[in-house]
C-alpha cells in the first residue's frame, strides 16, 4: 500500500502582523496528519510571528516575503545599506507603514532623481509590471534579483 501524502494550505491574516497563540496550537495538532505543511500570509508578519510558524510550516509565504528574505542575506553578508531610505510599494498596495525597521512608501511618493536606485526583491509575475512602471516614470537604476 502506497503511503498518502497529504499537503495542507493554511491561510492566516492579522492586519499588524501578529500570530495568536491558538494558530500554533492548530498547527501542531494539524502537523502529524500532513506530509507538507505550507502557510500563506495575507500581510507581513513580526520576527516573533514568523518564528511561532517555522516551528511547524514546511514553507510560509506571504506579502514582503521576497523583500524580507533578499533584506535578510544582504545583511547576513555584510552588504551594507547606508542609503537605504525604505521600502517602495505600488499605489494603494501599503499594508504596513514600517518594515524591517524602514518607512514604506507608495511609489507616487519617490521624487523623481536620476541617482535614485531600486533593487526589486519581487516574485518573477510582478518584477517586470514593477520594471517597466519605473522605466516609465524615468527611473533607470533597476537592478532585478
């Protein structure tokens, strides 16, 4: 007899990022009866929020997600970010005013300046919308990862 494999999608929203101590619980009551274990945030998440689900999701995704991890290897790497000056959304897209410790801005709020850099830390769907928006708004120092 084949074994079953079963994948489970949890899908969880706090609107300040926070994870209740009940979502824990039911993950790990949940755990034993999945083979994979994937949660989908809808929003970002605190340090101590990602935390509680690591300790039972096989993968967490969600909202910032690519931002944070492409954050967190240049830090890991000691590639400073002096300059940094925040996060860059699309109009209307802010669901945080901060995040990793920067403002988040909508993109209408960038003023225009030739030396102004964006490194898109974005899922393969949304790098080349994102992409060709700047490009039209006259930006040029694009840089994909």
């Amino acid at each position: 007899m084949r074994a079953v494999k079963r994948i489970t999608i949890y899908v969880v929203h706090d609107k300040d990022g926070i994870i209740d101590d009940y979502i824990p619980f039911y993950l790990m009551e949940l755990r034993p009866c999945v083979t994979h274990l994937v949660v989908v945030c809808n929003g970002l998440l605190t340090d101590e929020g990602r935390h509680k689900l690591s300790n039972y999701a096989d993968d967490i995704y969600g909202t910032g997600e690519m931002a944070q991890h492409w954050y967190e290897i240049m830090l890991s790497n000691n590639i400073s970010l002096p300059n940094i000056n925040g996060f860059v959304v699309s109009d209307g897209h802010r669901k945080v005013e901060e995040f990793c410790g920067y403002k988040v801005l909508h993109l209408s709020e960038i003023p225009y300046n030739r030396d102004i850099g964006f490194i898109l830390a974005l899922n393969p769907e949304n790098t080349s919308e994102v992409k060709k928006t700047l490009e039209e708004k006259g930006f040029r120092n694009i840089f994909q990862i």
